[in-house]
C-alpha cells in the first residue's frame, strides 16, 4: 500500500511504499529532505519518493521552469511569483510600431530611472575594467609607434587576445542585465545583485554571440546590405535566450521567426537609438545616463511586444 503526501516546502504530491514510512528522503522537486508520514522513528534513506502527479503547476516568467501555485518563489531560479497570474505564452511574430515601443519603454525607465542608471554605471564599469589591459596595450603601442617608428608585435597581439576574455566577461553581465530588464518592464523587483545570476545562461550566450558574429560577418562580406539584414534579424537572440530559457542556439531561430514582418521597424528603433544616444552625448555626456537605459528598455519593450507578451503598463492599465 501507497503512502500519498505532499512535499512541506514546495507542495509537490509525492507517494511512496509504505514500509519507508517515518523514514526521511529528499523531494524530487526541491531537494528539501522530507519525512514520510505515519512513521516510525526516522531515518534517512538513500532512495527519494516516487513522484505522482503534481499539484497543478505554472511555468516561473523567468526561467520556465514548472513552480507549484502556491509557491511565492520559483525554486529554480528564485523568481518573486505573482499570487494570481502566471507567464503569458510566448507567440509572436506579432507586428510592432516604433511609437508604441519608445512611449511604452519611456514610462518603465521613468519608474525605474535610479535603478537603470545604477545598472548602467555598475555595468559600464565592470566592462570598462575587463577591457582596460585592450586599452592598455593599444597605447603603449602607439607611443612605442611614434616614438621608435614601430610598435612590439608582444604588445599588439596581447592587446588583441584579450578581447577575447574581455567579450566573455561582457557575455555574462548581458545574461544578469537582461534578466534585470525583463523584470522591470514586467513590473518586478529587481536587485542589482542580479547582474551577476545569469550563470545558467552565459555558456549559450557565448555560443550565440559567437554565431551571431559569423552570421553577421559572413552577411557583411557578402555585401554590407545582407549584413545588416542578419543584424536585424537576429538581434533579439539575447532577450529571447534569457525570457524563453531555449537550448543551444535556438534562441537565434526563434529571434529570426519573430522578427519577421518587423526588420524595417527594428532599423527604425536602430536610428532612433542612435539618434537618443547622440542627444544624450550633446548633453555633456550626462545624458547618456538617461538615453542608455531608455535604449536598453526600447530593446526589452520590443521583444515582448513581438512575442506577445504585455508589459508592466498594460497590466496596470487592465
């Protein structure tokens, strides 16, 4: 005979033979160590209970990993869960408008702006500091170039591989950055701590940028206008890999499916972006402060509008 319970810290419905009742074992959900009941005294065994069917589940906004609905926290990922909604289903491709996209992105960076601006700095820094010795050796050997008519090859080549561990670095803080962005313009908390629990992420992300980089190289070689068509069309693959959590680098298809119908939308927001960031330069430069979040927002607003998926402003609006 079965004993049927349910897991105390995630609620996952468990059953186990009766003979292990009183003993202890680990939840296959969460891993928290559990005592069967009706027991006896306890002792642990190595074996887990056999999981049943769960309790009815919906997938974590962040992660997409099965949350019970009673959790206030996805176990996988820590993710603050809302009590009575749960993770519209990406779709797309949905049409965008340049318009909606910087109104909508506006009002989530005014409400946020404190925040972004700590999240650019902090960010900006950190990069800056990883690519320092590029910075470094790229001027040691333009003083060794005027200055004895040729620059050590040493200083070249150093400067030149260390991009390499440079843009790994960057990689990884675009996984956190992301993360961060998706909560906000859903309405969440967010920490800056976040900017470095984009772990699970980052060897996907590498492996994505790598091949966008190739595609986008090989478009360009090509002639600059395919190039830029390959840009375009895959752009959201960083949003996409962190908000739908898709394996290997499926997250560069599935940015290639949703932008289809608004590539000439996207190139518009490319001028847009570029047009807010110059503004933000003309304003000593402290405008950036201002024009790089609202620009990292614009991204983030546009990945959900094309795939379906509302912002904090229409669910208030609701």
């Amino acid at each position: 005979m079965a004993i049927e319970f349910h897991c105390s810290k995630c609620g996952k419905f468990l059953s186990t033979d009766e003979s292990k009742a009183g003993r202890q074992a680990k939840c296959p959900g969460c891993g928290e160590l559990v005592t069967v009941p009706d027991a006896s005294p306890a002792e642990t065994v190595e074996d887990a209970p056999i999981a049943k069917s769960p309790r009815p589940s919906r997938p974590c906004p962040m992660c997409g990993a099965d949350v019970s609905r009673g959790e206030k926290n996805c176990p996988a990922c820590g993710e603050e869960l809302s009590a009575d909604t749960s993770r519209p289903t990406p779709g797309g491709p949905v049409t965008i408008e340049t318009g909606d996209v910087i109104s909508t992105a506006w009002q989530i960076t005014k409400r946020n702006l404190g925040f972004l601006v700590a999240l650019v700095l902090v960010a900006g820094i950190l990069n800056l500091l990883a690519a320092s010795p590029v910075y470094v050796m790229s001027f040691m050997a333009e003083m060794q170039k005027q200055q004895n008519g040729q620059a050590d090859a040493s200083l070249v080549i150093f400067g030149n591989l260390w991009q390499i561990p440079a843009n790994i670095f960057g990689a990884f803080l675009m996984c956190g950055q992301n993360i961060i962005l998706l909560k906000l313009a859903r309405g969440k908390q967010a920490s800056l701590g976040e900017l470095f629990s984009g772990g699970r992420f980052f060897l996907r992300m590498v492996l994505c940028n790598i091949v966008f980089a190739i595609a986008v190289g090989i478009g360009f070689v090509l002639c600059i206008i395919p190039g830029i068509i390959v840009a375009l069309a895959l752009s959201p693959f960083a949003m996409v890999l962190i908000a739908e959590d898709l394996p290997g680098i499926e997250s560069l298809s599935r940015a290639w499916e949703l932008t289809k119908g608004n590539r000439l939308t996207l190139l518009v927001l490319g001028f847009a972006s570029t047009g807010i960031a110059i503004l933000g330069l003309l304003a000593c430069g402290v405008g950036l402060l201002v024009a790089a979040p609202l620009i990292a927002m614009m991204n983030t607003v546009a990945y959900l509008r094309m795939s379906g998926q509302p912002t904090v402003v229409e669910v208030e609006a609701a």
